[in-house]
C-alpha cells in the first residue's frame, strides 16, 4: 500500500519531514497522466497486511524537472504566482509539460512560499519575546532595589505596584498606537512619494514658487531674493532608519499636545483676569519627562495656550493644515515658506486620520527687523474617540546629522471640536524653545509678550481669514458691498484678486533667509532696507526690473488709529506721495469680516492734471487682535473691468505695497498679562513696504538713480506718516 509519508528518490527512501521544500518542487506526481520522461518508481515498502477491501497499489511516477523549467517557472511565479488555465498551457507547451504539472508546481511553490513566511512571523514573535522577557526581568530589579521615600529601607511591593501598572498601561496604549501607525506607514514606506498636487518629491532641490515671478541674481548694488533658502534647499527626506523614530515621536508628541489643552493649573498659570496663560516650565518637566531632551543651552522657552470659536467646518480646518499649500496660503502672515519633504502616511478610511507629514517651514513676522524661525519638523493628524480632531507638530532636528537649530517646536498645534451650524472650536498651543538674541530691540517686548508667534496669534488669524473664506463663498451680494460689482461671480473675482495681492505682499516684507536685504541709510530702526529682482514671465507681475524697499519704526499712537487713519480713503492724500493729492473715491467696497475695517475696496485717485488719466487703486485692509494690514496695488483698468465681469483674476498684473501694523507690546511686558486690548492701548509698530517697477526691461542695468528714487520716495512717506498720526494725537 503506498505510504504518503515515504519517499523513493534517487538512492534512498526519505521521510517527507526531512525534505527540502526545493526538493519537494521537483517531484510531481504523475498518477493522472503518463509522463515522456523517465521516472523513479514508488511503492509501499513492506507490501504486508494490504486491506483486501483496497484496489490493488497502484505504482506512481514521479517526473524531475529540469534546471531550466525551473528558472521559467520560477520567473513566471514572480510576475503570476496564480496562473489561470490559459496560463498553465502556455507554459506548459513552452516548457514540454503538461498543464496538470504546472499547476502542481506553482501549488508546491505558493505552500513553500507561506511556510517561509510563517518562519520569518515566528522568529520576529520569538525576538519580541525575548525584549519582553528582558523587559519584565529590568521591572523586577527596579523592583527589588527601589526604597521606601520615608524610611529608606525596601519598598514593599504594594506602595510600588499602583505606579508601576500605570506605567505598563500607559506603555501598552502606546506601543498599540505605535503598532497602528506603523502598520499605516508601512504601506508608504519604500514607495514613490504620494503625487499630492504642486508638492516635491523626497529630496528634490526644486524650489518652492512664492508666487513672486521668475527672479535672477543682480549682483553689487542691492540685495537679492531667491526663490528658496539653504535650509529649504539641503534638507531632504528622513532615511528609512529614521522612520520609526519618526512615528514614535509623533505618537507622543500628540499624547502630550492632548494632556497640554486639557490641563490646567499647575501647568498652566492664568492670568488675574484670566486672559493670559503662562506654562510653569517646572511643573511640565515633572510632567512630560521624555519627548525631544532638555533644553539646549542658549535657548528659551515660549509657550502659550489659546482658544476660540471659528466660522468653519472641522473637516474643512483638518484639510487646511494637512495641505501645506492651503496651511501657508491661508497663515501668509505667519508662514514665509514651507514644504513638505515626504509623506509617510496619508491616513486611513478617506480622511486624514492618522496621516504622517515630514515638513519644513518658516515662520515670520512681518517686519525686516524680526530673524524668521526655520523649523524641521513631523506633522501628526489624528481622530480621537470623543469626535476631536486633533494635529500636532515636534521638531526633528535631533534627526539631522548637524543640527545647530536656532528654533525648535516641542509638542505644538490644535485640537478642534466640531459646533453646530459649521463651526468648530479650536484649541491651540504653541511651544517653542528659541534664541531670539537677533530680534531689533524695537520688537522685543511684542515677541516676549506671544503675540509675535505665540497661540493668540495663530489663533487670531485662523479666526480672521475663516471670516474672509465664508465671504468669498458668499453666493449673493451681501448688503455692505456697495459700488460697481453687480454679480457674485464679479465679487469673487475681486476678492480672489485681493487675496493674491495680500500673499504677495506677507511673501516679500519680512526677514525671510529668501530676502538679501541691503541696508541703504538711516540710523537703528529707521534704516531703510532695499532688495531687487526681475519679473520674468510672469502673467501676476509687470516684466522687469522690481525694486522693493522696506523700513520699520515705532509710533506713539494706539494700533487702531494708525490702523483707522491709513486705511481711509479720505486721508490717503496726506501720505500718498502717488495719488499727487487728486480726489480719492472708492467705486467698489466688500465687507469680509465682523469688523468695519475688514474689507475690499477699488479706489480711483481723480487728478487734478485732466491731461494724466485716473489711477485705479485695489485695497485690502484686514484687522485683528494681534496685528493689522493696509495693503494695496495700483491696478489697470482693462484688466478691472474683467476682473468685475467675473473674469480670471490670475492675469492681472500687481506690485502690493503696503503696510503692517503691530502693537508694541510694551503694556503686556511691563503689566504681567494684560489682554490684547490693553495692549492695543500702547504704541505701534509700523512696517512701510513698496514695490517698484523701476525699468520694464528684464534686462537691464539698474541705476543708482532708481535707488534714490525709491529710498526718497519711502523716507518722505514715512515723515508724511509720523506727522499726520503726531497731530491727530494731539
């Protein structure tokens, strides 16, 4: 009788037990078909005691593959490892088989294929024993040496034992969310980079598009912008030796981000009138004593806590900050550049629950005389269970192999919770530990007081441009617009217009390591700063030569005044050195936001010279607790004209100038947590910028008569400034 156990092959009779899988792939059974080859015949080995209720043994032949069948087969399994019958007779005709044949062998082949498989599972499962062994045996001998805090004898395993189990549960939910988020990541790991639109793949040096044209180096006379700074350009994606590290990091980083919002005192100290939040750095030592390490020596910590509601629904807020297009557009002010370098997880079920971003960034305040902070850092979005979303950012820097960072983002970002009627209330918190030795000393006490970086005011211009979005998906005209626009297709026209012009503007103002600000003259604050470029093929800009000059200086007026003053038409004449003191009339106005100030306008400057043709102005002026912006840009009137007929707003050409206005923070640093409209009360810090095409031909040398031009045309607005708020104050 044939024993299923028992093997003839070639020499001598092997038990199945011990043979190789590749053995086992040469032999095929040929009991249903006869074979062309030769074969080793096999039968029952002792032929005693056959069932007579049996049929007689039947002998079966076995045929031996040759070296090159098996290549073939073996290619062909790496492309198909389950060919279907069409596919079995190919092969089988090209390799003189049978298709019954085939089949058996790429059935052999998948067994040995999983049987590898299951070997390769058990010996990572007997590796992570051993670790949990050891781990166990560590616990026992904390255990045993650990003492008694009064006595200092032993401790008894009951005053040890609380503690230890939360340690091993809090490690537990840990290691599952690690698990969980590698597991995610593993299907990204190793594959080409998720085609998100306009992102870089992992490494590239392909610069990031500000939106500022096409710009080529002028050498000697002034500065230059760039299109990208060193950190942007030599900073890649992590290793792949990285990436575990990476997730651990941002799945404790948003354990922490969560224990941070909803933790009050003794970690966070409020305020007497309860505006402020100040961190008790001691007290969030004790508490999170993991995380990136200690404070590197040199650097001091910010850290701020802020809450509002916002007109948004919380889906759309998730997208916005997991989209590094939509998260710089909509924070210019506060964002100069960012990028993302590698996508490790886009998250599960369609959304961004559990997506994993390695990010580079730069933030800014708009004023040349404030270092903008680079960060390199991992995004984590997260679903928790109670409905919150929640998205948190920490540095990598330890991941650099030089890392000499000025800034580093310890847990920070927000928790959102979804409102009725498309709002959401957003948490946020900002950590930072930084050397801002570099800040102007005009602007120290603003960036000591949170209000330059902190949470109020990434807070603020949420809240702010969440208003401007809901009035751009307006589908009527609302009754504060008044003027020439007569369709909504027109209103959105004007305000996607407006909105471009203000990022070009936050883009170009600040101190950002793109800007090679030249300092022309002046003494301290009042230095005027100066940077060239050329706009090339550009349809957004005038072709040519672009000067923009820059200065920033303090005033002895509340921001609203100066805020209110600069931003009426009626008074443009007394600081605009262009409108030649014509008539300013504004022929268009959209209301986007709570506050009057907050709106879009279309000026028209009437000359008093007939023979000169009337100037067309676009205007935004936006307001909020932690700052304000007057920006504008004369416009063409045929290219208006299109823009207000509904008509795409991307080929009209602008050169924003404007200003920014900022308090100076002096009543919040000298009082101790004085709110926002205290701080209101005090001085102002003023940034005057202006952008000049000052020859239409790319080409071309620029001047030193140009440079004068621009530094005169600056200094005389900013006197022009500083005397009218000094006798409106009086």
């Amino acid at each position: 009788m044939f024993q299923p156990n028992m093997f003839e092959s070639h020499h001598h009779l092997l038990d199945m037990s011990h043979k190789s899988p590749e053995n086992e792939l040469d032999l095929i059974p040929d009991d249903e078909f006869d074979t062309k080859s030769g074969t080793d015949i096999m039968e029952n080995p002792s032929g005693d005691d056959q069932d007579p209720n049996q049929r007689p043994n039947k002998k079966k032949r076995y045929h031996r593959h040759t070296q090159l069948q098996i290549q073939e087969m073996e290619a062909f399994f790496k492309e198909c490892p389950h060919p279907d019958d069409k596919q079995r007779k190919e092969l089988g005709k090209r390799l003189a088989l049978e298709p019954l044949q085939v089949k058996f062998w790429f059935q052999n082949k998948r067994t040995q294929m999983k049987a590898q498989h299951e070997r390769h599972e058990n010996s990572q499962l007997r590796n992570e024993n051993e670790k949990l062994r050891a781990e166990n045996i560590r616990y026992k001998e904390a255990l045993s040496n650990a003492t008694c805090p009064n006595c200092g004898g032993p401790a008894a395993i009951g005053e040890m034992s609380f503690d230890e189990q939360h340690l091993r549960i809090e490690n537990a939910r840990l290691r599952e969310e690690i698990d969980r988020i590698s597991g995610i990541a593993a299907k990204y790991v190793g594959k080409p980079m998720v085609n998100y639109p306009n992102l870089p793949s992992t490494g590239s040096t392909r610069t990031l598009d500000l939106g500022v044209g096409s710009f080529g180096p002028q050498t000697g006379l002034v500065g230059e912008m760039y299109s990208a700074s060193d950190l942007l350009r030599s900073v890649s994606g992590p290793t792949d030796a990285d990436k575990p590290i990476i997730i651990e990091l941002a799945v404790a980083a948003m354990e922490e981000l969560i224990r941070m919002a909803q933790t009050g005192e003794p970690l966070w100290i409020s305020s007497p009138d309860n505006s402020t939040e100040t961190l008790c750095e001691e007290e969030y030592v004790r508490t999170f004593p993991r995380g990136i390490g200690p404070k590197p020596l040199g650097l001091k910590s910010e850290a701020s806590r802020e809450s509002a509601v916002v007109i948004m629904n919380h889906i759309n807020l998730v997208e916005i900050l997991m989209d590094v297009n939509q998260w710089s557009s909509v924070f210019a002010g506060l964002v100069s550049r960012a990028m993302t370098l590698e996508v490790l997880s886009t998250g599960v079920a369609g959304n961004y629950n559990g997506a994993l971003q390695v990010m580079t960034a730069e933030f800014q305040v708009p004023s040349p005389l404030v270092p903008t902070r680079e960060n390199y850092f991992v995004r984590y979005c997260k679903h928790h269970a109670d409905g919150t979303w929640a998205v948190v950012d920490v540095s990598l820097d330890n991941l650099r192999p030089t890392s000499t960072s000025r800034c580093r983002r310890r847990p920070s970002g927000c928790l959102i919770q979804e409102l009725p009627n498309g709002y959401s209330k957003v948490t946020w918190i900002e950590h930072i530990e930084v050397d801002d030795r570099a800040v102007h000393n005009i602007y120290r006490p603003l960036v000591n007081s949170g209000l330059a970086f902190g949470a109020k005011r990434w807070v603020a211009t949420l809240d702010r441009q969440c208003e401007r979005l809901a009035s751009a998906m307006a589908n009527n005209i609302p009754t504060g617009d008044i003027g020439v626009i007569t369709s909504p297709e027109g209103r959105r026209s004007m305000l996607k217009l407006a909105e471009r012009m203000v990022m070009s503007f936050c883009a170009g103002v600040g101190a950002s390591t793109a800007h090679t600000w030249t300092t022309l003259s002046g003494s301290g604050a009042d230095d005027v700063r100066v940077m060239t470029r050329k706009s090339i093929d550009d349809p957004g800009r005038p072709p040519g030569i672009v000067l923009s000059a820059a200065t920033s200086f303090w005033l002895p007026v509340p921001p609203k005044r100066v805020f209110d003053f600069l931003r009426d038409e009626n008074s443009r004449s007394e600081w605009d050195i262009l409108s030649n003191g014509g008539l300013v009339q504004e022929m268009a106005h959209i209301a986007n936001g709570r506050d009057p100030g907050n709106c879009v306008s279309l000026l028209r400057v009437n000359s008093g010279n007939s023979s000169q043709s009337n100037m067309l102005i676009l205007q935004e002026s936006s307001t909020d607790s932690t700052g304000s912006y007057v920006i504008y840009a004369p416009v063409d009137i045929v290219a208006m004209n299109v823009v207000l007929s509904g008509g795409d707003p991307d080929y009209v050409a602008l050169l924003p100038s404007g200003f920014a206005i900022l308090p100076d923070g002096s009543t919040s640093s000298h009082c101790g947590g004085n709110s926002v409209a205290e701080v209101g009360n005090g001085g102002s810090l003023l940034t005057v910028a202006f952008q000049i095409l000052v020859d239409s031909v790319p080409t071309a040398k620029l001047s030193l008569g140009s440079v004068a031009t621009v530094n005169s045309l600056i200094k005389c607005t900013v006197e022009r400034i500083k005397t009218a708020v000094a006798c409106d104050n009086a």
